[in-house]
C-alpha cells in the first residue's frame, strides 16, 4: 500500500509516518519546509503545499490513501487569515486533489475542537455537533468545523473519507516541540510561577497514529471517530513529570481568571518572537470547559486503545533527553 501523509514533519505526522512504515506501507511524505522529523527514515520525501492544489495531484498521484494532518493552530505574526486558508482552503484542496487523482481513500485528521464544548460535564463523542452550529467558538474551532465540511462535501461527490478527531496530543516525536510538549518542558525546567488550574483529555500521538492507520485499513466509510486518551489536570501532569524524573516541579494552581489575566502577556511575547505562546486565552477556556470524550466507538470498530498516561509521560522524557531537549 502506498500512503501519502500532509503535515508529515508535524508531531503527529511523524508518528503516523512511523506507525505506517511498522505496518509495511510505502510513505510518501508531504513537507512544506522542516523535515527534520523525516531524517534517516526510508520514505519517499515530496516537497508541496496544501495550498497549492497542482502539488497535491502530483503527490496524490497513483497512491491508495492519504493522510491529510497539516493544518494550522495560530497565525503567524502579519498572518492574518492563515489558520484559516490552510484548515479550510487547504483541506478543500486536498479533497479536490484525492477526486482529481482516484485516491482510494482519505483519511482526515480533525480535532475535537472540531466538535462542540459539552455543558454540564456531558460525554462528547462522534454525535456531538460541530463547535460553530452551538454559538460562539475560537478561530481555530470554526476553521476545524469548516475542514470537516469540506470532506463531508467531497463524500456526497463520491470520496471514500473518513475523519479522525484526537483531542490533546503529547508524546514522543516532538521535534519542534509542540504546543502540549513545551508546557512539558516549561514543567520540567520549572518555567512557570504556577499551573492552571483545569483540565482536559491527553492522548498519546502514537496510540493516534494507530488509529488512524486502523482507519485506513478497517474504518467504515463516511465514519468519524474520537480518538482520546485520558482526563488529566495540569497539576495531574506536573505529577507525572515528577514521578517520572524526580524534579522538582511547580505545585501551586493559579484560578482561571489569574490565567486569563496573564495571557495576555504570553500572547504579546509570542508576536515579538513569532513563536505560539505557552498558553493563551483559548487554552485557559478549554482547561476550564474539561471536556470529556469517549473512544468508545473507535475501541469497538477499529481496536483502538490508549495507553496510561505514565508510560507517555515516561517514553516523552527518555525521547527529550535523547534529542538533547532536557540540558
């Protein structure tokens, strides 16, 4: 089986890559720019561009599945409208590219941010509807929401897609790092004064890439499925970081409205520095939404399975001190 994966040299991209060639598949992996999560691994490498629909029919060309991950979480400073042209307008492009080039089947990895947040505790799972048809939501919600679309629009012209919906992804692999595997190591070097307080579903990247290489081969067409973890606190992570590297790590837990008065500050730094802050608004809403999901339909349909939150924490530091990212 030949694989093309989007956003390959992204965090889960490089699971998923890796998940693929353990499965014996041929990866054809497309990188817009960094590829060095790619290094050393026997892949085909195709430079392209979600926005640029005539890179994706030739990348698309003659394969059997595609793996569509790239997306964008935040615009860039001086990026104005970013998260959304290669969340909506690039997912387009890549269901335009798979009919245009026979691609056997589409795999689309949403988010559960896709979906709406749940009131009153209430389990979210693939029933749920999409976060911007219940009100108000972020930027990056509605432009998820509208990507799903955008596959749903290409099933009723005939695409065999599927779509994957994760909820925080952590884990080995992170080479950039992450959003979730910089507050990781803010954690462990002790950045931060305090932790917020609140709390959301954790998944390991790789027990992701599982299941959607599962997708790929057993899924049911037209099929969505959550694909969570574990409802973890921060100050639940901060302890595993402990228990796992014996530092010292923050303890005290900050309110929400301490949280949502700092952001502010974080969002500015990360313009001047053109990086993603370490939190922002949006995330200390989720932390206070604590959302919980169910992968019930994925364990009963796909085999999928999370594994403890110990074990990600434990493999995520043994594979940041290898990478140098500890010192």
């Amino acid at each position: 089986m030949i694989a093309v994966v989007t956003g390959a040299a992204g965090h889960l991209g490089a699971a998923l890559v890796r998940e693929l060639l353990g499965r014996g598949q041929h990866v054809r992996a497309l990188v817009f720019r960094d590829t060095r999560a790619l290094d050393e691994l026997d892949i085909d490498l195709v430079r392209g561009d979600i926005l640029d629909r005539s890179s994706l029919r030739r990348a698309f060309a003659g394969v059997d599945v595609v793996h569509h991950l790239a997306a964008q979480i935040t615009s860039p400073a001086g990026g104005a409208g970013r998260v959304r042209d290669v969340n909506v307008l690039g997912t387009r492009n890549v269901v335009a590219a798979c009919l245009d080039s026979g691609v056997g089947r589409l795999v689309h990895v949403g988010s559960a941010h896709a979906l709406a947040r749940s009131p009153g505790g209430q389990v979210i799972d693939e029933a749920t509807l999409l976060a911007d048809e219940v009100g108000t939501c972020s930027e990056y919600e509605e432009t998820k929401a509208g990507a799903d679309r955008e596959v749903i629009a290409g099933m009723a012209r005939g695409l065999d897609a599927l779509i994957g919906l994760p909820t925080a992804v952590y884990g080995p692999y992170d080479f950039k790092p992450s959003p979730f595997g910089s507050a990781l190591l803010a954690i462990y070097h002790r950045r931060l004064p305090a932790l917020v307080a609140g709390a959301y579903d954790w998944v390991d990247s790789r027990d992701v890439a599982a299941g959607l290489a599962s997708m790929a081969e057993v899924g049911q067409s037209g099929g969505r499925y959550v694909l969570s973890g574990h409802h973890l606190s921060v100050a639940d992570l901060a302890r595993l970081v402990r228990d796992v590297t014996g530092r010292r790590v923050p303890t005290r837990e900050c309110p929400a409205w301490m949280g949502l008065a700092a952001a502010p500050v974080f969002e500015a730094c990360g313009r001047l520095t053109g990086r993603r802050p370490l939190f922002d608004r949006e995330a200390v809403r989720i932390l206070q939404s604590a959302c919980r999901y169910s992968s019930a339909k994925a364990e009963r349909e796909l085999g999928y399975r999370a594994r403890p939150p110990r074990e990600t924490v434990r493999d995520t530091f043994a594979w940041f001190e290898a990478a140098g990212c500890l010192g």
